[in-house]
C-alpha cells in the first residue's frame, strides 16, 4: 500500500437497519455515485462551470501537495491553459465508489484512471492513475464537495505537467 492510502482512514460502509432510514440510505448513496460521475463527465466535457457547481462554495480540489485549488473561483479554472484546457481531450473513469454517510455529511474513495491526450495524435498522451478521496456535505441543490484530494499512484505515455516522480515501494 502507498504512503497516501495510509493517510486516509479506510471507508466502511454501514446500512441502517430502519427500513426508513435504509431509503434514505440507498438514495443518499444514489446521489452520491451520480455526483461522482458528474464529476468525470463535467471535466472531460470542459463544462468548467457546471464543475465548479459540484462543489460547496468553499470546495477544494487538490492532489496531495502538488496543487490546490479552492472556492468555486479557482476550481473553474481547471479549464485554464495550465490546467486541464491544455490538452486535446481528457478521459476519467472513477469507480469502486466506497461511499460512508454519516448525516449531512459523507466520505467517499473512488478508483481513478486518467487520459490526457496531448496534440492530435491519440497514440500521444500523459496518463494517471490512483484514488479520488472525498468529503460530501449535503447542501439545500443537493450534495455537493466539500473536498476532492487526487492520490496519484502510476503514470504512463508522457509525462503529466504537475505530476512529480512517484516512487516505487518493493515489498520483501
């Protein structure tokens, strides 16, 4: 396991065992998984306000200590020319949604692959893979992000701008 994934407490999902409170449960986590697919769909179709919405008003986007972005401001320019705008096409999958709520609060762990075309040649690009880790409040529109924290664990093609070398950790 990387140093980043014992940073963050593991996510145990517990259902209510109120038949009531197991709908709101399920619907809560429904929303969730939704926010978490708008997410993807909302960068890759650079639809940069749309994304900065998903977020509280003070919501932070961040990718351990390489970037921060925070407050909906800063988080809708993710599209700049020294962020996600200066490649061709982008493509995030996130999956194996764990998803914790706790009241008007909840966490989240999702698988992460990234493809970031560079140029028009798709055979050239700069990829990422990892977790997202999430902080969710519900808020009046729905839940929203309260935090987004980009644990990077592999690259591949050529090399993502902010990313740093990651070490390689071999067990014995």
């Amino acid at each position: 396991m990387s140093p980043a994934a014992e940073s963050v407490p593991a996510i145990h999902p517990v259902a209510p065992s109120d038949p009531a409170a197991q709908l709101q449960w399920l619907v809560d986590r429904a929303q969730i998984s939704d926010l978490l697919v708008e997410f993807a769909r909302a960068l890759d179709e650079r639809d940069w306000d749309e994304y900065a919405a998903l977020y509280v008003p003070d919501g932070v986007l961040s990718a351990d200590d390489k970037f921060r972005l925070e407050g909906r401001d800063q988080l809708a320019t993710a599209g700049s020319d020294r962020q996600l705008g200066q490649y061709n096409g982008t493509w995030h999958l996130s999956s194996n949604h764990a998803i914790e709520i706790d009241g008007d609060q909840a966490r989240t762990r999702s698988y992460l692959l990234a493809a970031h075309m560079l140029g028009n040649d798709s055979f050239r690009h700069a990829d990422g893979a990892g977790w997202y880790d999430c902080t969710l409040r519900r808020t009046p529109e729905g839940w929203r992000f309260a935090s987004v924290n980009i644990h990077e664990i592999w690259h591949a093609g050529e090399p993502l701008p902010h990313a740093r070398p990651i070490p390689v950790h071999h067990q014995v």
